[in-house]
C-alpha cells in the first residue's frame, strides 16, 4: 500500500495552498509513490517529501523542474507549460507571505517587548525540559508566524534565539539567490567542509551551526551565487556578523 504524503506542515495560507497544488499533481499524473518518484527522476525522496508537504519552501528552480517531470512533453509541451507557470504563481505567492507575512500579520503593529507574554518554564512544551525558574522571553524581531518555532527533528519547540538565528540565515540564503545545497557543498574549500544534509538541516530549523568559522565559509560562498554591488559590500557584512551574532545567542540561550 502506498504510504500517504499527509497534510502540509504549515498553517494555511498561500504556502498550504502550494504544497496542496503539488500533492494534487503527484495525485494526477498516477499518484506515484515517493519512491517511485526519485527512482524515475533522480532526486530523493526526501526532496519530493520537502517538495511536497514543507514546512520549507523548495527554491523556484526546482518547482520548475519538478513539475516540469510531473508533467512531461508527453503531456504536450502547452500542457507541460501551463503547469509549470501555474506551480511558480502559487510558489510565488506562497515565498511572499513567507518573505512579508500574511495580509493580517502585515496590517498589525509590532508589539512591544513589554507587551509580549513570556513563557515561563510551567508553559514548556512537553520533552523540552527547562531549568527551574527560567523564563524565555520572546523576542519581538521574531515573526509569529515563524516556520521554525518546532523542531520536528528534535520534537521540541526551539527557543525565540534559535529561531531569530534560522530566520536571520534563511532570509540571507533568499537574498542569495537561494542556491541549492549541492551547489554550496561543492564550493566549500577543503579546510571546512559541510554536506548536503547539514546544510539541509540549518536551513530547515533542526540544528544549529556547530561553530562560527564554518558558518561563515558556508555564507561567502552562498553570495558567490548572488554577488552583491560595491555600494552594498558594507550592508552584507553587517547581516553576516549579524547572523553570527544570532548563533552566539542561540547557544548561550540553551539550558546548560
């Protein structure tokens, strides 16, 4: 029996609505098994799964290619052509809200630090343990909305400083062209090596960079693929220190 994909793991909105598209694709061209999928195709299954059910967005080039294998030529290349397009709208859509927010989250005020509700150690999600007495102040810099509030790895909620990190590193991979994985792991030089699945992992909210120095190596080569101008050298240093500085607090934030 064909194992089922399941539900989107992200609230609804435009990025439920682009994972539902993609299932109902797989759903029409013969519901394929995942399996099924990466031996005809070459990618993973776990690239289908991600691709099809999140929580993360896959990156525009790999909608396109995706799709483009759901719906071959044999389909007809109008056909093929319009379910490309129509896949990059909702992708489209769906990096929006993830980019600004819902319509709702963007017509209301940031709350200020004094107005958020702590959560305090009696409110912890259960297996996440927490010292006695210690209170985990949200951090108002970070979107509600986060799509890394859960560690699904983990199964457990990551703390406002670990998800400020993997927003602050994310929002860095968008405005480097997202460029895949592969693509990063075979630029990193020899003396820093990180693969596939670890960079998978940091850009997925389920681990946090071991050290600095790799980290760093793994952002210089990210905006190889997007190299930014002379005039904005400055700004881009001072979003990689910040990202730095996020993974520092993320490590000092965890229960010792």
């Amino acid at each position: 029996m064909k194992r089922r994909i399941g539900e989107p793991k992200v609230p609804k909105g435009p990025r439920y609505e682009f994972f539902q598209l993609m299932q109902r694709y797989v759903l029409h061209q013969g519901d394929k098994s995942l399996a099924a999928l990466s031996k005809e195709s070459g990618w993973s299954r776990q690239t289908w799964h991600k691709a099809l059910r999140g929580p993360e967005l896959p990156n525009r080039d790999l909608v396109k290619a995706l799709v483009g294998h759901l719906f071959s030529e044999q389909n007809g290349a109008e056909i093929q052509h319009k379910m490309v397009e129509e896949a990059l709208a909702a992708w489209t859509a769906a990096a929006d809200e993830r980019t600004l927010g819902s319509r709702t989250d963007q017509s209301e005020s940031v709350p200020e630090a004094s107005a958020v509700k702590p959560l305090v150690a009696a409110e912890a999600p259960e297996g996440w343990a927490q010292p006695p007495g210690r209170v985990v102040a949200v951090d108002p810099r970070v979107p509600e909305d986060s799509p890394f509030w859960w560690n699904h790895v983990k199964q457990r909620t990551n703390l406002p400083e670990e998800v400020r990190f993997f927003n602050l590193l994310r929002d860095y991979y968008w405005s480097a062209g997202q460029p895949t994985v592969r693509w990063v792991a075979a630029r990193m030089p020899e003396e820093s090596p990180v693969t596939r699945s670890t960079l998978n992992a940091w850009l997925n909210g389920t681990s946090l960079p071991s050290y600095g120095q790799r980290l760093q190596k793994v952002l210089e080569v990210m905006r190889q693929n997007l190299p930014v101008s002379e005039s904005d050298l400055e700004a881009d240093a001072a979003k990689q220190d910040e990202i730095q500085k996020a993974l520092t607090d993320a490590w000092h934030a965890r229960p010792r």
